[in-house]
C-alpha cells in the first residue's frame, strides 16, 4: 500500500475541476494554466489508480468515482476553511458588536457591563438599542437579545428570563380601573414595534376586541414608561425588567388579576459564530449574570405589585 498522499495542491485542483467541469475555467479559479491543472488532476488519478475525469474535446466530465470522491472532497475542504476562518476571526476578535432590546439595555445590562469590561479589557463593545430585529445572518450584529417565543432557525441561543405583562400606571388612575372592562374608558399606552401586547391581554382577561378610549403610541420602551409615569395612560408593563426603570418607580398594578405569559428574552447569535471565544463568553457571562439576579427581580415584583409569583 502507498503511503505518500497526493499533494493538497492535486486535490484543490480536482476539486476546481469538478465543480467547473473545465480544467480551462479551474486554472481562472486557482491561477494556473489549464495544463498545470490537467497535470495536477492526472497525479491524483496516478495515486487514486483509476480515472476521474472522462476527457472530451471541450469539457471534462466526472466519472462515478471521481463524482464521490470529489464531493468529500469538496465537503472536508469547506470544514477546513470554515475552522481556519473561525480560528483566524478568535484570534483577532477585539470587537463585538451587540443588538439589544432598549429597556434590556438602559435597566439591566448597562449597569451591570463594566463587570464584563474587567474580564475582557481588551475587547471593544458597540450596542445598538434599535427596536428593529437585526439580521444576523447578513452580519448587521454578532450577538442579539430579543423578546420572543423561541430561537429561530438557523441561529443558537439561550434563554435569559421570561417575562410577564400586566396593566401599570400612577396610584392616581388605579381608583379607575377597577376590572378589565374599565380599560374601556382609559388611555392605553402602546408600542408600534415588537411583538403586540394589549390584544393578547385583554382577550386572556375575559375582553376580546375591546376598545379603549384612545391610545397612545410609542416606537420604544423607555418613552412609554415615561408617559405611564406621567399619568398619560395605562401601559403593558414588561415584568420584571419594567420595575428597574428609574422612571416606573411609582407605577402600581390597578387590577389584581395573575400576569400573563409575554414570551422571553432569548440571547441569540449565528451557529457558525457557536464556537468563537469571544461570543461564546458574552453569552455564558449574560446568562449567569441573569441567573443570579433573577431572585431580586421576582422578589422585586412581589414587593413592589403584589402580585402572585
């Protein structure tokens, strides 16, 4: 048995090759001559001990073995570059660009990122607080976190907390919203991104279809808590991050109905990205730093609300 292994050079070649059909167009692809190709390719086939190409005037065509051969091939290269790529990407990786939610941001994660900074001092951070979902597949971040139900497809992720709504606004206005129907009567603050919230809740408490007097509309978290603060409306608070906002400290809970399930904030990243250090250490940091925060933030809801765990 032969113990040399054809050079890495014959196996690119053929691999060209295969997937061109040409030897011409293989050497435009790897920059040599179609006869530096064709030499390459026949030093395979010499080792192999059979044929791999049928030779035709214009064109080559893959034999049955050749065809096998050069979709392994073709397979073991693509693993080759993808982990040189990802070792390469490790090693330089002072950047990581994050997408997160803007209540996440401002009430939890802000104050809590310099602990993060002091592990990883060489590594630069960008956070982007657009409440639009970023593709990540298309690169626009590395990391996201992101209120919904699941993970998506394509992507790995883990879940941070799960989150819970129920109706919050001033001591003020609570004397008027007695029962769910009172809503009818009430101001109700909105968001105009992200996953709908006042439908689902009203059709789970017993109001499908009701209509408010008028609403109130934000593109974002923060400015609707800050109109809820200012007695403009009732909003759908977010348990339990809402009650870190500075400026929902006065918020109470008017009806003393169980929150409803509001899905989960999930930190989700690409699948090939899985294995850089780099992500991989924001992750597992975020979602221990959760973890243990999370008695305080429940504890938080019972103190504050009074309302079931």
């Amino acid at each position: 048995m032969r113990r040399d292994a054809p050079s890495s050079a014959a196996l690119r070649a053929f691999v060209a090759a295969a997937r061109r059909q040409s030897f011409r167009d293989a050497g435009l692809e790897l920059g040599l001559t179609p006869s530096a190709v064709s030499h390459q390719v026949r030093a395979l086939e010499d080792w192999v001990g059979a044929p791999l190409f049928v030779r035709q005037v214009r064109q080559v065509r893959l034999t049955a073995q050749g065809e096998v051969l050069s979709l392994r091939l073709y397979q073991a290269f693509h693993d080759i570059d993808t982990a040189l790529a990802q070792a390469r990407r490790d090693a330089v990786a002072t950047h990581l660009r994050i997408a997160a939610l803007p209540l996440f941001t401002n009430v939890w994660l802000l104050p809590r990122l310099a602990r993060f900074e002091a592990l990883y001092p060489e590594l630069s951070l960008s956070i982007d607080t657009d409440a639009r979902v970023v593709d990540l597949e298309k690169g626009e971040a590395d990391i996201a976190i992101r209120n919904v139900a699941g993970v998506t497809a394509g992507l790995f992720g883990r879940k941070l907390l799960d989150l819970r709504a129920t109706p919050l606004c001033v001591p003020g206005m609570a004397g008027t919203v007695l029962t769910p129907a009172d809503l009818a009567q009430a101001t109700l603050i909105d968001l105009s991104v992200g996953r709908a919230g006042w439908p689902q809740w009203l059709a789970a408490a017993g109001c499908p279809g009701l209509k408010p007097r008028r609403t109130l509309t934000f593109d974002n978290v923060p400015s609707a808590i800050d109109a809820a603060a200012q007695g403009r409306g009732v909003l759908l608070g977010l348990l339990p991050l809402v009650l870190d906002a500075p400026n929902a400290r006065d918020l109470v809970a008017p009806l003393p109905l169980p929150p409803q399930d509001a899905g989960a904030y999930f930190v989700v990243c690409r699948k090939a990205d899985r294995a850089s250090a780099t992500v991989q250490a924001f992750m597992s940091w975020l979602q221990q730093d959760m973890r243990t925060d999370l008695p305080r933030l429940r504890r938080q809801e019972r103190q504050r609300l009074g309302l079931q765990a």
